[in-house]
C-alpha cells in the first residue's frame, strides 16, 4: 500500500505472525507462510525481521511492552503500596485475558526454544519482579504489609501467575475474569494483605 508507514508494515507482519504462530506452532511455521497471511513481500518481512525468531522476539517484545505499560497505568493510579499492588494485579490478568492467543505465543511457545528464548524470558521474568517487588516494599515503608522478603514474595507472584495463566492458555479454566477476585485474594494474603 503507498500510503502504509514503516510502523504499519510492522504492526502488520506481527498481527499475521501472531494468527500463524497460533495456528500452526513456532516450529511449524515458515517464513513465508507470514507472507502470505501479512499480505507483504518476501522484502518487506525480511527488511524488519531477518528471520523467524526475530519475529517471534518481536512479538514477544510487543506483549511484554503493552503488559509493563498496562501495570505502570494501574499503579500510577493508586497512592498506596498494597493498592498498587493489587491494581497491577487486576490490570495483567485483564490483559492475559484479552490477549490470550498472543499470550500463549509468549508462555507457552517460546518454553524449550533454546538458550536465546530461555534468556529472554528470563529478563522479561526479572522486569516483572522489580515491578512487583517495588509494590512490595512501598507497602512495607507505607505500613500497609508486614516487613518481609520482598523479591523473594515478587518471585513466588510472577511463578504462581504464570502457573494460573499457562493452565488457562491450555484448559480454558478458571476463567480469568471470574476468578480475578479469588487469585487476588491469595496472592494478596500471601504477602499478609489479610483484610482484601
């Protein structure tokens, strides 16, 4: 298209990767198979992505972008660590829950990829913790929570998330809007929010 921009072209090969990758698994996948569901050239996918995995990095990039801005909005709002806290909380199972074709691309497609994938996600991992390990210890400064090993309750948070998420990518269940309150309120006394 004359009138698409660089950032279109992009966003396009990316949306067709995700309904690719979907269907058809990571390893299953050719390269031209996202020509053709892009609706690009052969040029243009390799002119922002030299090769499958760097699409597949892109994508990944892509979610944990939009996840880390949706927690930063839902902390913003809130002046307190345990309401931060749980407003993070809210916002990332309400994304997982509307994304959850690009969701299960990210948890579950890109275990057992390799070291590259295994390192990725393990930063992805780590830049999550800070987050809620921040919240954490703002609670521990405000009163809100009792003193406690914050990075080690954030760590146990993101295992038990990702836990809660995979088996939902696969099951269907619980379904995460309903169970929102209920996962809250474990994670939550977990870290001695008793009254939430």
């Amino acid at each position: 298209m004359p009138n698409e921009t660089p950032i279109d072209t992009r966003t396009k090969i990316l949306e067709a990767a995700v309904q690719v990758f979907a269907q058809k698994g990571y390893h299953e996948t050719r390269m031209d198979d996202i020509v053709s569901a892009s609706n690009t050239s052969k040029g243009s996918i390799y002119f922002y992505f030299p090769g499958k995995q760097e699409i597949f990095f892109g994508l990944i990039e892509t979610f944990t972008g939009l996840l880390e801005s949706r927690l930063k909005e839902a902390i913003k709002a809130e002046a307190h660590g345990i309401n931060q806290v749980d407003a993070a909380l809210t916002a990332s199972l309400r994304l997982f829950s509307q994304y959850r074709t690009l969701a299960k691309i990210v948890l579950v497609q890109a275990v057992g990829l390799g070291a590259a994938f295994e390192e990725r996600r393990r930063v992805i991992n780590d830049r999550f913790t800070a987050i809620i390990q921040t919240r954490i210890e703002k609670g521990i400064q405000d009163g809100s929570l009792p003193i406690q090993n914050a990075e080690l309750a954030a760590r146990a948070w993101v295992g038990a998330l990702n836990e809660i998420v995979i088996h939902w990518i696969y099951t269907g269940t619980p379904d995460l809007e309903i169970a929102i309150p209920e996962i809250k309120a474990i994670l939550l006394r977990s870290i001695g929010a008793n009254n939430r």
